[in-house]
C-alpha cells in the first residue's frame, strides 16, 4: 500500500516570506509526527498529532511554527516569516497508537527546506 | 529534548566485519527502536525492542537491551556497502506516547 508522502520534495524561499508543508499519512493511522533535521544531526520532535485529542505541539521552536491536521488524514506545518535557521529537512511520520506503548513509526521522504 | 545518545558518533568498517552501535537513553521505557536512515531523508524502522526482552534478532541484526543500564546495541553482522546510512535509537518515554531519537551513528561500509 501507499506509505508516507510529503509535498513538496524541496522548498527554496526567500527569508520573511511563509511556507507551507505537506504530510499524507497512511490510512488508518492514528498518530502524525513532525520532525525537523538540521544537517548532520538528528531529529528534533516538532508536534504530535493523537486521533481527535489536542495536539502535544512542546516541540515547536517558536510562535511562527504551526500544524494542522484534518481528522486522521492530511497535516500541514506552516513556517510563517521564514528564517535561515529553519533551513533543514522536515520529516513526517505516521503511526498506530494503542494503550500507552508506541509503535513503530513510517517515516516520509521529507521536504528539504532551504531558506535563503 | 533528545533522550537517547548513540556511540560512536561515526564508524567506518570492511565489508563483511561486524558493526556495533551503542545507545544510552535516561527515563523508563515501554520499548526502544532503531532506525536506519539513507541520504539524509526519511527513516526506516529495523526493529523494536519491548522493554521486558533482552535480546532480539531480526536478520543479520542483532538488538540487546540492559534496562537497568539504560542501554541498548546494534549489531549488524557481515555488513556490506549497502548498510552505509545513520543509524537511530529511537525511545518512548513511559509517560508519553511519541519517541525521542537519538543523536545518531553514522556507519560506513567499504567495500
């Protein structure tokens, strides 16, 4: 079946103006995770989205980030007046959730956002 | 926050020598995954780890789990060029329902 998808692939935008990224989880899947990659490091937790509950957003950086999510489907991070710092690649991952123990995650190809 | 921090931060081996990677994580836990990552682009999930296992094998990898050392290693056995990626542990916190990576090991395999 489909996987992880994410729009676009690669972003470049100039610093101030907004961006908007895109995330299609598989279906059926309850939990959506945004992830941001720094070149050479790891992965830095953005938001979580659970089923129809409040989404745990302790991971964005600062009041220009925010997400979105439409039911169980579709999410989108939203980057407003861009800076270069928030050059990097973002990740979506998608997942089953089930009592309190975590499943394993299926990762998107990523939007590489360069901000110049 | 980043829970888990792997060792070595990089690792260049032959093709057909064995690979080990380490991860040190700081909470409880309900079960700890690794990742593999290519190109600096999306992960694949290798294999997961319940936190009453202490050893898992799936194909040539090779996880064991120390919960009293909050620890955990990977093996990949026979490695081969293909294996080169970055390789991530992967946490979730008793108390939360989302995973903490790690820092992360980058493995190069020549041939």
């Amino acid at each position: 079946g489909a996987g992880v998808s994410q729009s676009p692939s690669n972003k470049v935008t100039e610093k101030g103006k907004d961006v908007e990224l895109r995330c299609d989880p598989i279906s059926g899947h309850t939990a959506l995770y945004w992830y941001r990659q720094r070149l050479g490091q790891g992965l830095e937790f953005l938001i979580y989205f659970q089923g129809n509950s409040a989404p745990d957003k302790s991971g964005l950086p600062s009041d220009r980030f925010s997400a979105e999510r439409t039911g169980e489907s579709v999410s989108t991070l939203t980057i407003q007046r861009t800076q270069q710092e928030d050059s990097a690649v973002y990740l979506c991952a998608s997942s089953l959730v089930g009592g309190r123990s975590s499943y394993e995650q299926y990762f998107g190809p990523g939007t590489r956002l360069t901000v110049t | 926050s980043q829970q888990g921090e792997e060792d070595p931060q990089a690792l260049s081996i032959q093709e057909g020598e064995n690979a080990t990677m380490n991860c040190s994580y700081k909470t409880s836990i309900n079960n700890l995954q690794w990742y593999r990552q290519n190109s600096g682009r999306g992960l694949v999930h290798l294999i997961l780890i319940r936190s009453n296992e202490r050893e898992k094998h799936s194909g040539r990898l090779r996880v064991t789990l120390d919960t009293s050392k909050k620890s955990s290693s990977l093996l990949i056995t026979a490695s081969r060029a293909a294996d080169t990626a970055s390789y991530f542990c992967a946490t979730d916190d008793t108390g939360f329902q989302k995973l903490v990576f790690g820092t992360g090991t980058r493995l190069l395999v020549s041939p």
